[in-house]
C-alpha cells in the first residue's frame, strides 16, 4: 500500500505478508516446503478462507508550521492522499518467480482540518 501526495510525492509505503508455510528457516524470502523447514512457524499468517480480512494502516501526514507572533503553531495541512492498493499472490515468496496480481485499486481521501 502506498500514500502519494496529488503532486505525486509518497508519503507513506507498508505492505503485510499473509503466509501459511514459514519461509526457509524462517529467514530469507525463500519459501520452505518441507518438515525441516517448518522450524521458522511461530503463527499462521494466511488469510482464511471465505473470512473477510480487516488492515489498519496509519498514515502520517504533513504538518505545516505557522508563526504567530512569537509562537510556531503546527497544524495539519488540507489536502488529499491517493491510496493505492495491490493484492498480490506470490506462490514461491517473491515477486521473481510467477507473481500474480489479484486486485488493484486506488482511492483518493480528502483531509480537511476542523474550523478552516
């Protein structure tokens, strides 16, 4: 998931990974196939089947500083974020070895700030 700026300037970038089979000993973006391997489970991260799955992610925005005097009054600035989203299913763990894009979409918040 990434924020941009309508000037196109990003903000804010955070992906999760859902993963039912740790990675190679947990460690790397290789992912583990075998008994041996499962060394690196400490949860199942997957995303259940038939469930609807619910992310939060805080996305901080520019403040601006305005003088008043003697004092620097930080307030937020208006504006929009364009949020754009991509699912993706990486079968292997990367996006090196068969990707595949399961849905994409971008939306455009408006941030406005109380008595302005």
């Amino acid at each position: 998931m990434t924020g941009k700026t309508p000037d196109g300037k990003e903000i804010f970038r955070q992906s999760k990974i859902y993963m039912p089979i740790p990675q190679q000993f947990g460690r790397g973006d290789r992912m583990g196939r075998g008994p041996y391997e499962k060394s690196g489970m400490v949860r199942d991260t997957s995303i259940p089947a038939h469930k609807t799955v619910h992310e939060t992610f805080e996305i901080a925005y520019p403040m601006e500083e305005i003088k008043k005097g003697d004092k620097v009054e930080r307030t937020l600035k208006s504006g929009e974020i364009t949020v754009d989203v991509e699912l993706w299913y990486l079968p292997y763990g990367n996006k090196q070895q068969d990707p595949y894009l399961w849905h994409k979409f971008s939306k455009v918040v408006k941030i406005s700030t109380m008595g302005k």
